[in-house]
C-alpha cells in the first residue's frame, strides 16, 4: 500500500507514516506549527518514519503531539499558530510532547488587546432557508411545544415533580400536539443572600429560563410562600407574562386553601391542564432561519476537537450567521487565553470592551477562590492529547467561526442581537447549557471528543464526535459523526453542511436526537457566585 501524499484539507496538513501495513497520520493546524497531533486511533508507535523525514521516539497515544522538529529549552511550543507553552526541557524532533514538558504561558494581559481591529466583512446573506417552529406572541420561535412548571424554591420541587409526574400520566395523553411537561427546579430561592453582589444571576436566569421559547412564552410557577425569592421578584411589573400575570397560574402551597398535599396537586394540576388547552392549539409553521437561535458549546474535549468538531461548527456558524440566525459560543475560562484573536473581530470597540468586561469578571471570581484558569483541563481533556488550558481555548473558538462578534450576553441575561454572539458562561457543561437556555436559544449543539451522553429537556441537543472511533463506540449516543474530517474522507465544509442541514430538520421535528430518543436530560445547574447563608 503506497501512502499518500501529504493532503492540505481547511488549512490542516497530514504528514502520512508508515506502521507496518497501516497508514500514520499527522495533523498540522498552521504551517509554523512545531508540533502535530496523532490521527490513528492506536497511536503512533515508537521509530515510525513520517514522509517528512524523521523517526517517531516515542509512542505516541491518538490525538497526542509529536514535535515536528528540536525544540530548545525555553523555546514556545505552537499549535494553531499560537504559543501554547514553552518547552521546561530541550525537546527533540519526533519526541512526545505532553503536559509535563510544557509550561503555562502567562494569559493576554486584558489592558493591551485589540478593539475592532480586524472586523470581518459580511459574508453573502443566504435567503430562503426556513424550518418548521412553534410561533410565539413576542415573536420568538421554539423548537419543541412544551408546558414548563416553574419553581420559585427548591422546598417545592418534589411537590411539583410528583404533580409533573401525574401531569404526564393522565393529562397529556388528552393533549398531542404537547411534547412534554418539565419542572423547572433547582436547588434556589431561600437560604441565600438573595440582595448580595452576584445574586442577581441566578434570579435572572431562573426568570429566563422559563421564557424560552420552547415552553411558548409564557410559564407557571409554583412558590412555597415563605421564601426570599417571591414570584413578585422573579417576575418583576414589566416583565411580559400574558398567562402568569393571571393569579390562576401562580400556585402557592401556602395559601389556606390548601388542606392537604392532595389540594396542592390538584391545584396545579387544574393550572397545567388550561395551560396545555393553550399550548394544544399551537402548530408548527414554516419560519425563517433567522429565528434559530442556536447554542454552541464543547465537552469531554480533546485534541482533535480544534481538528474537525469545532471547526465544522464554526462552518455551520458562518452559514446560520449567513441565514440571520442567532449563533452564542460560550465558555468564558476557554476562551480566555484566546481572547486577543476575540476583541479584534468584535464588531465594535462597545462589543470588544464587553468582551473584557465578562474576562475581567471571571479571573477576579476565580481569583476570590483561590483558583485559577489552571483548574482548566479536566483529566479526561489531557488523557485525549489537551495538554494545557491555552490549547484547549484556541481549539474551543473554532467553533465560532468567522464572522463578526455582534454582542456580549451576561450570564443569565436573553440574547437579544442576531448574528454571532458570545455569552459569557462558566465552563461547567451543565451550567453553560443552562444560561444558554435562559439565553434563549431552541436549539443546542455539543461537541466532544472522549464522549458524553449529555441532553437538556427543554432544547434539541445535537452531539458531534470529533474522532470517527468515538461515533462508532457510541452510535446511539452521537448525532454526526466529525471524525471524517481527520482521515480525509469530508473536509470541514461537507461536515458544516451536513450539520446546518441537520439543525434545521431537528429544529422541525423532522429528526431526532438520541439524546431525546433515550430521554437523557441533565439537570438545571445555574450559576451563583452569591454566598449562602
């Protein structure tokens, strides 16, 4: 078997080796890349020649890198064009090179970074790209038709779950154009500081949360009585609630009316049946593309995530971007180190000072716990080939794509630009997919290398394989399989095609994810920096 030839595919150059009868292969991101990464699945064994003339040291385990030429002492190790260490040994030509060799670089300084320097020019608008959604009265669209209970405490949540329960049971079998029936819970509401700095977050994603689109605009909620967070706070006079600004909507376990547990069931179990009556008559129409909004997010990453996952994303980004619809990359400690290639693309200076306001944040949250962006990778990021949290950020903002940054969301705030924009989320995969929630996307994409069977209830999650092994280990569990683009047989292109395509036929009910076909939902996590009292 004669190996091929070195192929340039999106900018990644493969250097083909021989093991035995089994064709090698190297990955370089950038052509003043020092080292490439392992594309076998078995690794790259000790002595193979590469075609670009030197002999592997070491065993190199997949996704792993190799040092493509001596790196001295002292000297930076890059990948994606971009430092992401420095060498605390002399490395030589064809050595491995893992976490243990590398040092941190320091993090780009946040007082000396580009504003709007490098702002993309518009890509060509796309025209007639529809999918079929739940119309909403203020205009947003969902994905899924959904009855969302909203808890104002945690003191209340089993009470609710038991009523979800009997809800699901004898109700909506009686109501089929509903899709299901969530609790909204967490663990908030009572036992905080509820005015400290900080607390403002989780109110306000509680409080969007349950207007997502795809629980139609409009939620009920269940209080205890007694806690801090009253319905009154969470939903403030302003707020835009047709149906919770009836009293009939708001179930208090408190109120005298209710004698016994059976009371307080059967009470919200009237509320959720005229609720369901509404959400019945809703039917899927045909919608523009420009009302996705789609949430983009990676975990149980490794190195080949920055290879094929996350660009084919930041491909599907340029094309939803180029329809009109709403792109949110997230994940404020992986795109920290990456944040200088960030701020020049913002759309403008406001946007890339906004960018700064969310970074500064974060390493003074950090900095209060005694931790750092250090923290950041897991075990499971450095055993698939992510040595440090440099590497793992400059691979984490592929998935944004190319276009212009057009605004900064807080956590726990709605989007409410279209276009690419950044929400600034904790890294947490739970906690992250929450604020996107509240963010206000219906549709989610999930990109992971050594595999996760994450889901959310109340939005469509599509899960992406960066390695072609993972997407055959786990056939149902993963949605699209990226890996293709490793080996040759797509290009980032062809798997961002595909993934636009697939968005649009989950977000109509067309297809299916595996994670809603097993019902593998996580559980709401929302992000309090605020003390506990």
């Amino acid at each position: 078997m004669k190996p091929s030839t070195p192929k340039d595919s999106g900018g990644q150059w493969r250097f083909p080796a021989r093991i035995g009868d089994v064709l090698a292969r190297l990955i370089r991101l950038h052509p003043i890349d020092n080292v490439a990464v392992t594309a076998n699945p078995e690794g790259l064994a000790q002595g193979s020649v590469v075609e670009a003339g030197f002999a592997v040291r070491d065993f190199i385990p997949a996704a792993h890198k190799v040092a493509l030429q001596d790196i001295p002492k002292g000297g930076g190790i890059i990948r994606y064009g971009q430092v992401i260490g420095y060498a605390e040994e002399n490395i030589p030509q064809g050595a491995w090179v893992h976490t243990d060799l590398m040092a941190l670089p320091v993090a780009p300084a946040l007082d000396a970074l580009p504003l709007a320097t490098a702002v993309p020019p518009e890509l060509p608008p796309m025209t007639g790209m529809t999918f079929e959604g739940f119309r909403n009265a203020d205009g947003s669209v969902g994905t899924k038709n959904l009855l969302g209970i909203t808890t104002t405490v945690q003191c209340v949540a089993p009470t609710v779950e038991f009523a979800v329960r009997r809800i699901k049971a004898e109700l909506l079998p009686r109501y089929p154009n509903v899709d299901d029936v969530l609790a909204i819970t967490h663990p908030y509401g009572c036992g905080v500081a509820i005015n400290a700095p900080g607390a403002d977050i989780p109110i306000r994603t509680i409080r969007n949360l349950s207007l997502n689109p795809n629980f139609g605009g409009a939620p009920m909620a269940v209080s205890l009585g007694c806690e801090k967070l009253q319905p009154a706070r969470l939903f403030p006079t302003g707020v835009s609630l047709p149906v919770l600004g009836d009293d009939g909507y708001v179930i208090r376990l408190q109120d005298a009316e209710h004698h016994s547990f059976g009371d307080m069931i059967a009470a919200i179990m009237r509320a959720a049946e005229r609720r369901l009556e509404q959400l019945n008559r809703r039917q899927r129409t045909t919608c523009p593309a420009s009302d996705l909004v789609v949430g983009f997010q990676c975990g149980g990453s490794d190195a080949f995530s920055g290879v094929t996952a996350n660009p084919s994303l930041g491909f599907a980004a340029d094309l939803l971007v180029r329809a009109g619809a709403t792109v949110m990359f997230s994940e404020v400690t992986e795109v920290r180190d990456a944040i200088h290639l960030l701020t020049a693309r913002a759309a403008n200076a406001q946007v890339a000072e906004e960018l700064i306001r969310e970074m500064a944040w974060y390493d003074e949250y950090l900095d209060r716990g005694s931790a750092d962006r250090s923290a950041n990778p897991t075990p499971g990021n450095k055993r698939g080939g992510l040595s440090n949290i440099v590497e793992k950020a400059l691979g984490s903002i592929a998935k944004s794509g190319t276009t212009a940054i057009r605004a900064v969301v807080r956590p726990g705030d709605r989007v409410m630009n279209r276009g690419l924009v950044f929400a600034a989320t904790p890294a947490s995969d739970f906690i992250c997919g929450t604020l996107q929630t509240a963010a206000g996307m219906n549709m989610h994409v999930f990109t992971t290398g050594e595999g996760t069977p994450y889901g959310l209830a109340s939005v469509p999650v599509i899960k992406v394989s960066s390695q072609t092994s993972l997407a055959q280990r786990w056939p149902d569990l993963i949605d699209l399989d990226a890996g293709r683009i490793a080996t040759g047989e797509a290009s980032i292109e062809d798997v961002g095609r595909e993934l636009f395509q697939l968005i649009l036929d989950v977000a109509s009910g067309r297809r299916r994810t595996w994670a809603d076909h097993w019902g593998l939902h996580n559980a709401t996590a929302l992000f309090n920096p605020g003390p506990v009292t």
